[in-house]
C-alpha cells in the first residue's frame, strides 16, 4: 500500500470545479498544467487528456468567464458598499477601487477561467472510451 490511488477521470461536476480553480486538470486531479501563466498546455501530463478536444475556438468559454464573473462581482461588491455606507458613500474608493479590481481581477483570474471552462466542458460532454482512444496520447486511468 505504499502506492497512491489513482486519480478519479469519473468525478463528480462539483470535484471537477474543484479542481479547476485549484489549476489542476478538471478530469484527473494532476498539476503541472500550465506551461506558463497565461499558456496552458496542450494535454495533462499526468493522464494525457487533450484540452482542445479537437475543435476550435474552444477558448471563448474561458474568454466569456475572464469577462462575467468580473463584472458580476464587482456589480454586488459596488452596490453592496453603496448600500451599506448610504448616506456617506465612499466615493473615492469605489470609483478607484473599481477600476484597479476591473483592471486587476481578470489578470489574476484568467488561468482559472481556462481551467474552469474546460471543466464545465468536460461535465457537459464527458471525455468517451471511443475518444480517448482516438485523442493522441490520452490514457484512461
């Protein structure tokens, strides 16, 4: 028993998600995905899971999550200061605030976004037998 078990390519949507913000591959849990900050690569170098699954524009998923969840945080953070500090807004903050987090949140978000729009995919369209025999280089565990 000095060998770990393997990891789980059947995991359940909200493991996957898990996995995903932690910048881990979304079907087997193994790091080391990211060839740098702003550059995933092509496959998981621990089960071989090909990213692209053969289509392209595969990132305007990830493209359209670096734009939504920014946008819908700072929507309830903004109103929720206002609300909270009505009738004495700080105004200088929210106004500054709001641009450093608009500028700054999608910069530090944008390697999760990827990792979570291929784990929404993976949940939608679960990786088949059938294509992991015909994806180059991906291993079922």
């Amino acid at each position: 028993m000095d060998q770990p078990a393997p990891p789980s390519t059947n995991a359940p949507g909200i493991v996957r998600f898990m996995r995903a913000l932690l910048l881990r591959c979304p079907v087997c849990g193994g790091g080391g995905i990211l060839r740098s900050y702003f550059k995933l690569k092509d496959r998981c170098p621990t089960c071989g899971f090909v990213y692209e699954r053969g289509e392209h524009g595969y990132q305007i998923g990830s493209m359209a999550l670096d734009l939504v969840v920014p946008l819908v945080l700072w929507f309830f953070g903004f109103f929720g200061v206002l609300y909270a500090s009505w009738p004495n807004p700080p105004w200088f903050w929210l106004q500054w605030g709001s641009i450093a987090f608009m500028v700054g949140f999608p910069i530090v978000f944008y390697p999760m976004s990827h990792t979570l729009a291929i784990a929404l995919d993976v949940v939608v369209r679960p990786p088949s037998r059938r294509e992991g025999r015909e994806s180059p280089g991906w291993r079922e565990r």
